[in-house]
C-alpha cells in the first residue's frame, strides 16, 4: 500500500517539481512573454488613447496658446462721450459758447515689450503642460506595465495551484478508497483533504486578485473593455535586452543625468525656468513709462460774441506716467520674479538629484533580485527537490510519514512560486527604470511613447 501512495506522490513531485518541468515551464512563460508581447503594446496604446488626463492637460495646452495670441494684442480703445460747458440755470446747448458735445476716444499701450513677453510666457508655459502630458503618457504606460506583470503572476500561480489540486485530489481519492477497506491511515486521508481545501482557498484567493487588477487595468482602458475582456492571458516576465545595454553604456558610474535631463518630469522644469525668465524680463519693463493716446472732438451749437456759429473744439492729449519712485513696486517686483528664476533652478536641481537616487536605488533591488533569483535556480530548489526525494524515499522505507512527503513537496511548491514572485519583482524594477532611462529601454516595452502626443 505504501508504495502505491509512494508512487503517486512521486508522481506529483516528478510533475511539478522536476528540473525537466522547471526547465519546462521557464521555456513556456518566455513563450508567452514573445506571444503576448504585442498585447501589451497594445493595451498601452489604447490606454493612452482613453486617458482623459491627457486630453485634460491638452486642454490647457490650447487655452495657453490662445491667451498667448490674447496676450500680444493692445488693449481695445476707449470711447468717451459727454457734454461740457452746459449752464444749469438753463441747460441750453446753445446758450453758451462754452457747452459742447464731445465725443473721444483713447487708446493706452503697454510698457515696452510687456506684450510680446506676456505672449512668450504663456507658449512657454503651454511647452510645459505639453511635456506634462508626455510624462502622464509614461506615468499611464508604466502603470499598465506593472498591472500586466501582476496579472501574469497570479496567472501563473493559478496554474500551479490548479495542477497540484488535481493531482492532490487525485491522491486523496485513493487514501479514501484505501482507508475503507482499512488500508490507508485517518490523518493521511485528512491531510490530503486538508492540502486540497488550501489549495482551493490559494485558487480562489488568487482568481480574485486577477479580477481586481483587470478592473485597476479599466481605468485606463474603459468599462467596454473590461466588459469584452473578463479574462486576459499576461505574463510576469519582461524582456531585459535593452535595459542591460542601456546600463552597460553607463557601467562603472552612479550617474545618469545625460539620460535622465531627457525625462519630460525634467524637461518640465526647463519650460518653468524660461517662463520665470519671462517673468523677470516682464518686470523688467515695469521701468518703462506708459503711454495713452487720447482725441476729443466737440460740437458746440451757440454763437460766439459777435453772432456768429462757435467753432467746434478738436482736443489731443498724451499721457505718460514715470516710473520715478521705484523702490517699493518695480525693484521688489524685479527682484522677486529673480528669485523665481533660481527657485525654478533649483528644483530642477532636485528632480534630477531625486531621479538619479532613485535609479541607483532601483539598481541596487535590480542586482539583489538577480542574485536572489540565481539562488534561488542553482542552489533552493535543487536543495527542494533532493529532500523531497529523501522524504519519499524514506516513507517507501517507512522511516518517514506520509504528512512529511506532503511538506517536502509543499515547500518546493512554495519555492517555485517564490522563484515565480523575483521573476516579477525583477521585471517590475527593470519596467520602473527603463519609464526612468527612457532610450531604447522604453522602447522595447511601449514604443507607442516615443510618437508626439496627441493634440486636442
């Protein structure tokens, strides 16, 4: 009896824990990573298409290029209409010499160039808002990258999980059909039945976390498409080609600003220093007088002393204000548009500084989870297995129990979904650093990144 139970239970290792089928299962997933990989291109594509966040930032975009075209124009002129001279004993128009009708109009202009540098901030300011949506396009693609991940590890372990449970059941039905006749022992029935019921709870738990992350993935892609893609086969595996010869350029150094001042988050910045720039130079031309242009013309009906028609009254005026007390408005108004600029600086100053600890960081997870992983292949599981082998072996001696074979494989299980969870991790680092690097990295995952963005 023992060496039937022996049998099967080696026939549940030799399945799922055999190098031959790790050697089996590795060459599928990289299968699907090849399959798949113009799935996640994409979905990419179509959440970029679907993110209302960019048509929002496109939005602003224009509204800032039209204002800058506002911006450049003088201000409308002014009409002014009125009577002067009118005697109020009478309010006769022509009583007296003196009363008018005057009809004007005045025209102010702008100091200097103020116009043409208000227009300048405001298209420097829409270049801003236009790279803001190249790094929502990113911050978008990257997040469906790190969903895809996820979804094809839980995939994965569904496998796993369903395979063993039908090979667990399969173990359990013949315990039971032993222990009614009195061959089979009441704890191993009631581990196997244990085992299976875990195993059930790990599926269940597993199904729900793939639909939850295909919902998170509908926020980008919408509820039609969530609608028409209940299910959707990913992979937790992400080819790292182009990452690692993107890094190779850089081997031997902790800085990566001449990849980095290419990040849109950077180029940004750029945009906020030339408007603040602007802004100075604005403030620069606070110093320069104001001028206004103002022309009367004034009908008179009265006679003039010697009885004759009055002639009517043509008037001109310029108006200039000088700038002469400057210390409390121009100069505080300058120098705070100064201070800014160097603010400005320095936070792009910081977001590379940031950026670039955050690159060394994720190279330091990225060469941890490596040699993890390698440990993992040459040195855990082969350990597993060789001590799931001893466990079977004994319980065919009856120097081991049949719970202990049930562990060994339990825990070289555990081990390979373990293996499975740094596959993933390691993909998700190498995805957060090549929407970082950007170059040839980004483009190997979501070239539909490197295309202008879309204008609205």
């Amino acid at each position: 009896m023992k060496k039937q139970l022996y049998a099967l239970a080696l026939s549940l290792s030799a399945v799922w824990l055999s190098p031959a089928w790790q050697a089996t299962a590795w060459a599928a997933d990289t299968l699907v990573v090849s399959a798949r990989k113009d799935t996640l291109q994409s979905l990419i594509a179509l959440a970029l298409r679907n993110d209302a966040s960019q048509a929002q930032l496109a939005a602003q975009s224009s509204a800032l290029r039209e204002t800058a075209v506002a911006s450049a124009t003088q201000m409308d002129p002014k009409l002014k209409v009125g009577v002067g001279g009118l005697p109020v004993d009478s309010f006769q128009f022509d009583e007296d010499p003196m009363t008018n009708i005057s009809v004007g109009l005045m025209q102010q202009f702008e100091r200097g160039d103020t116009l043409e540098l208000l227009a300048r901030k405001a298209r420097q300011q829409a270049e801003g808002v236009d790279w803001q949506i190249q790094a929502r396009q990113r911050e978008v693609a990257n997040s469906i990258t790190q969903l895809w991940l996820e979804l094809g590890y839980q995939q994965y372990a569904e496998r796993v999980f369903r395979e063993n449970q039908r090979l667990m059941s399969e173990m359990a039905g013949f315990i039971r059909t032993n222990y009614a006749i009195g061959k089979s022992e009441t704890q191993d029935l009631l581990q196997a039945q244990l085992q299976v019921s875990r195993l059930d709870d790990k599926l269940q738990a597993s199904r729900q976390t793939q639909r939850k992350l295909i919902s998170q993935m509908s926020e980008w892609l919408g509820a039609e498409w969530l609608s028409a893609n209940a299910s959707l086969a990913a992979s937790y595996q992400l080819d790292g080609a182009a990452l690692d010869a993107v890094l190779k350029s850089h081997d031997g150094t902790r800085q990566f600003y001449p990849l980095l001042v290419q990040h849109p988050m950077v180029a940004m910045t750029d945009a906020a220093i030339l408007a603040s720039q602007t802004q100075a130079d604005i403030a620069g031309e606070a110093y320069q007088p104001q001028f206004a242009v103002e022309v009367m013309y004034g009908y008179r009906q009265a006679n003039n002393m010697r009885g004759e028609p009055a002639s009517d009254l043509l008037s001109a005026y310029l108006t200039v204000d000088l700038p002469l007390f400057t210390d409390n408005r121009q100069d505080r108004n300058r120098a705070a548009a100064h201070y800014q600029v160097g603010a400005a600086k320095s936070q792009k100053d910081l977001l590379l500084a940031q950026m670039n600890a955050r690159v060394n960081a994720l190279l330091a997870d990225r060469q941890s989870l490596a040699e993890r992983l390698a440990r993992y292949q040459n040195s855990l599981l082969p350990q597993a297995k060789e001590r799931t082998q001893a466990v079977e072996r004994g319980y065919q001696n009856n120097t081991a129990q049949f719970s202990d074979v049930i562990n060994a494989a339990s825990d070289e299980l555990a081990l390979e979904l373990e293996r499975a969870r740094l596959t993933v991790d390691l993909s998700l680092t190498s995805s957060n650093l090549a929407f970082l690097l950007g170059g040839e990295a980004l483009q190997s995952i979501a070239p539909s990144l490197l295309k202008p963005a879309p204008r609205h």
